[in-house]
C-alpha cells in the first residue's frame, strides 16, 4: 500500500470523527485532529504522537523516529480497529499541544 492508498485507508477508518482531514508533507501526510497534529504517514507507516492515551492503547507498540532526526512516535497496531482508533483519538486530543499561529511578517 502506498502513501496516498494508505491516507485513504486512515481517513476511511477515522470517518467516525468530525474535523478529522490530513495534508500531504515530504512524500507523506500529516493528520490533524480539531486541528491539532495527532500523527502521520511516513516511511515506515502511519505513526501517531506519543500520548497517555495512545501508550494505553497500543502498549506493544515500540516508540521510533519517523524520519531521522525527528522525535520517537508510535507506530499505529491498532489501524483495523475503526471503533479503537477512533476512540484513542478522541482521548489524545488534550494531550496533543495546540496549533501554533504563524505571525504574521
């Protein structure tokens, strides 16, 4: 599965969700959630910010940086699961920082 078949896939399993949309980045796509970032796909797959939430989750799941030089996010075991994805997030969303507002020049 591609990038793009693969965002699809995500999109599809989060359908359950409102304000849920995704933006292609670097070969891959960023997710956002009530606009705030909860993860993406990358290389490797769909991977999401390491919450509370998303540790209680997906407790097998091994922290790894999507790309070198990143921060350790968590890649998605749960993606088959529309009714677990969905769930867990909607309880990362506190967790998750704010969108930062660009100033403007």
């Amino acid at each position: 599965m591609n990038a793009k078949e693969l965002a699809e896939y995500v999109t599809e399993q989060l359908s359950g969700l409102d304000d849920v949309r995704k933006i292609p980045m670097m070969g891959g796509y960023i997710f956002y959630y009530k606009e705030r970032i909860f993860g993406g796909i990358y290389g490797s797959g769909f991977m999401v910010k390491i919450t509370n939430a998303s540790q209680q989750y997906m407790p097998d799941s091994v922290p790894e940086p999507p790309y070198e030089g990143a921060k350790p996010m968590l890649p998605v075991t749960i993606l088959d699961n529309k009714e677990q994805l969905q769930e867990m997030v909607v309880e990362m969303f506190p967790e998750l920082p704010e969108r930062k507002v660009k100033k403007k020049k």
